[in-house]
C-alpha cells in the first residue's frame, strides 16, 4: 500500500550575518549596495530532516511512527501527504489519502462545520451521494452537532479535531495518516479515536500511520513500528520489539547541548517501589549565567501530571553559579500506579519565571508496585520524597 525508497528531505537554513554594533550610516550603505549587486547578509546551511528512509506498509497494517521532537516525524508525514516535496527519493502510495497533520487542516475557517464536511470530502474525491451517506455518522462521531452550522473559526481546537478526525476516518480513504493533534482531544475522545482507526483497519482494510508521544496508544493501535533519530530509520519492525529500544534511547536525552540521563537502569527499564531515581541535567560549564533555576514534571502518557519539582524549593539547593554544570534530583519511588511515565525538564533565568529552555519527554520511566504490600498495589500516585543539589559533572 505505502512504499518508501531512500526518502531524502534537505531544507536550506539562511542565517542573518549580522555584526554586533550597526550604525545608521552602515545601514544606508547596505541598502544602497543592495540596489546594484546581489549581496545578501544571509549565510545558507543545509539540514538533512530526512535522511534515506526506506520502509514498506501492506494493506491493512497500523504502523506507528515515533522518535523524539526533530526525530523527522512530522516532515515524513508531510511528504507521504505530498503537502512537502523530497529531495530525493520515491514515496508510491495506493489509493486515496486522507490527512489529520494538525489542528484545521484541510478546514476554511469561515466555513460551517456543515460545509467543511462536504468541502473536505470533495478534496478526497468523494462524491456528493458518498458524503451524505456517512454525514451522520460524522455529526454523530464528533459531537458537534449543535455547532454545526457556526463557523469552525469560533470552534476550539477540541472541537476542530473532533470534526476533522470524524471526517477523515468517516470518508473512506485507502490510508489515514495521523500526527500527535490527537492529543489536543480529551482521553475519552483519543480511546474513541483509536478504537475507531481499529475498526476501519480490521474490517475496512484500511492503512494506519500513526504518529504520537503516548506510548500507551501506540501500543494499543499499532501493530509495527517505525522509530526515527536524527531522521534516519533506526529500526522498523514489530511493536513489541521497537518500544524497548525507543525507551533505552530516552533514557538518556541531549538537545542542544543539555544532557538528561537517569540511574540506575535496570534491564527492563523497570522503576520498583522504594528504589531511588536519580535525574542528572548536566551542560557545558560557564554556559549559562548565575541564578537560574532548574524544574522537572513528570506525567502519564495520557498527559496527567503525576508531580512536580522545583530546584528553588530545596535548602540544598539555592541557585546555580558559573562553576557548577549539573543538577541532581534523587526522587524516591513511593508506590506509583503501573503504566509508563514520561519527564520534562524546565530551566528558568529566576524562581517562578516562565521557562527559557525546556526539553520535553527527555525520560521515559517504567515504574512498578514492586515491593508495595499488595493492599497497596495500584493506588494513585504517593508524592515521592525528593531531594535536589548542584553537582559537577
């Protein structure tokens, strides 16, 4: 059904090459010479968000995509979409395409929820009588029958995702591709979504990719894997069989220059009740300035924040100088409900200023109710105990 050969995407960076102190007078020249030759104060740079992606997916099949923010997730999407077009390689798809890359797509907002059903089904190529035969169910499955006349620009991103998923899963195409919007939608809405993608798959044979952060879903939907890094294929193969490797590289994430790891490991990536978790945030000395804070939060992968701790409420813990380069937070597993776990990390310039750098889903956590009395097995969440220090690293 979908067949992707040595898919190569390469975007040209411009940077402004601009001096630190700029006179009037500098300015006017620029201008003027700008006028009789082509100069440009930009410099140009090439970074690969695809780079020789190969895979095949039969008809039929759900397949996941995943990989951490930059992994290349949303460009491959976009070009099986043909909304982008590759730099080298070939994409052959089979049948119709229908495509929910993020919140209004394919939608006019000074249409009615009415008229962007019958719009969006036009653009798929399906005929009038085709679309009023599943109307109904598309009002039905969204919710948003009493809005259905209002534009869609006074509808909220709930209600948008409501109607577009309900469109694109109601209109019959050969392949429904899917990106992370659906996390916009309350978790009742994404179970239904998913139990809707299974539906259609198991008895319409249709195609699935899928892409999300919520490792639950994946494993509930998908049955193969597509797991990207740096916007090459590291592995594509069962989900059962990605998902380890996708959790061990989480385990210890690096964006610009900021590393987040945590120890122990233990083989199954298992956290048991009572053992310590240590959560390292280290970089390169003298980078950042005196006095910034450091915050991690923790959540489910539905989105439900668990707890949060901030380096500002710990004795130990005062602000950061010039000399130190990491952050320790020693966080004690106290009785967690079973399910994984994911971590960001927030760094701030003073205690409760809005965050300047934050690295989302930098951890993955698999925590278990090992070592609970088993009256206490599956209880909510128990405050962990927590302490904090600046460490060098």
């Amino acid at each position: 059904m979908i067949k992707v050969e040595n898919l190569t995407k390469e975007y040209i960076l411009r940077h402004q090459n601009d001096s630190r102190y700029t006179s009037l007078r500098d300015v006017i020249v620029d201008k003027a010479q700008n006028i009789f030759k082509a100069k440009s104060s930009l410099q140009a740079d090439t970074f690969l968000a695809l780079s020789d992606v190969s895979f095949d997916v039969k008809q039929g099949e759900r397949v996941g995509i995943i990989g951490r923010n930059g992994a290349g997730k949303s460009t491959l999407l976009k070009v099986l979409s043909r909304i982008v077009t590759p730099t080298r390689g070939r994409v052959t798809i089979d049948g119709r395409v229908a495509s929910l890359l993020e919140v209004g797509t394919g939608f006019h907002a000074e249409l009615s929820g009415r008229e962007n059903i019958f719009l969006n089904g036009a653009i798929l190529g399906m005929t009038k009588s085709e679309i009023q035969k599943n109307f109904d169910a598309i009002v039905d499955f969204s919710g948003v029958e009493r809005f259905l006349d209002t534009p869609v620009k006074r509808y909220s991103s709930g209600m948008y995702v409501r109607l577009a998923f309900a469109v694109a899963a109601h209109l019959e195409p050969e392949v429904l591709i899917v990106d992370e919007v659906l996390a916009v939608g309350d978790a009742e809405f994404q179970k239904k979504c998913i139990g809707k993608m299974k539906e259609v798959s198991n008895a319409d044979g249709r195609t699935i990719l899928f892409v999300s952060h919520n490792i639950a879903a994946i494993r509930s939907m998908c049955e193969k894997i597509v797991f990207l890094e740096g916007g090459k294929v590291v592995a594509y193969d069962q989900t059962e069989k990605v998902l380890p490797l996708y959790q061990g590289v989480l385990k210890e994430g690096s964006t610009n220059g900021i590393s987040v790891t945590a120890t122990p490991e233990s083989p199954s990536g298992e956290w048991e009740t009572g053992t310590d978790l240590h959560i390292r945030i280290s970089w390169e000395k003298y980078r950042f300035d005196p006095g910034w804070q450091c915050d991690i939060a923790c959540y489910t992968m539905d989105g439900t924040k668990l707890f949060a701790i901030q380096s500002e409420t710990f004795s130990t813990f005062s602000s950061l100088d010039k000399e130190h380069n990491g952050v320790e937070f020693s966080v004690k597993n106290m009785g967690f409900a079973s399910g994984d776990l994911r971590l960001d990390v927030g760094l701030s310039k003073a205690p409760k200023e809005p965050y300047f750098f934050v690295v989302e889903n930098c951890l993955m956590l698999s925590p278990t109710d090992k070592g609970l009395p088993e009256y206490k097995r599956n209880d909510v969440v128990i405050i962990p105990q927590t302490t904090c220090k600046a460490i060098n690293i």
